[in-house]
C-alpha cells in the first residue's frame, strides 16, 4: 500500500514540476512554448499510464487480500 502512495504523491510532484515549468515559460520565454506544449503532452500520458499502473495493482492489492482471506 506504501507503494501505491508513493507513486500517487510522485505523480502529483511530477504535475506540480511541470505546471511551473510551463508557467514559467509562459511569463519568461514566450518563444518557447510550443516546446512548453509537447512537454505537456508527454506528461499527459504518463500521468494516464500511471493512473492506470495504479488501478490496476490497487485492484490486484484488494481482491488478493479477499481471496486470501476467504480461503
């Protein structure tokens, strides 16, 4: 379960890092914001891939331990 969290609360660092990134380019360097843009792109789908390691062993976490304990 420490896991799960951790890899949640990484996630979120993950956005946080690049929502500033970009702001930052926005304010600073307009010029490269289509840099900016595929940035935000790449960090779309891996937030989507984590969402869905995440389900997918949350998932596997709560139904092993029922059927662990139905036995």
């Amino acid at each position: 379960m420490k896991a799960i969290f951790k890899s949640i609360a990484g996630m979120i660092f993950i956005t946080t890092l690049f929502m500033v990134f970009g702001a930052s380019i926005q304010f600073y360097v307009p010029e490269l914001e289509p840099i900016a843009t595929v940035v935000k792109g790449f960090v779309f789908i891996i937030l989507l891939m984590g969402i869905a390691i995440i389900s997918k062993s949350s998932i596997e976490l709560i139904y092993g331990s029922d059927l662990k304990e139905n036995i």
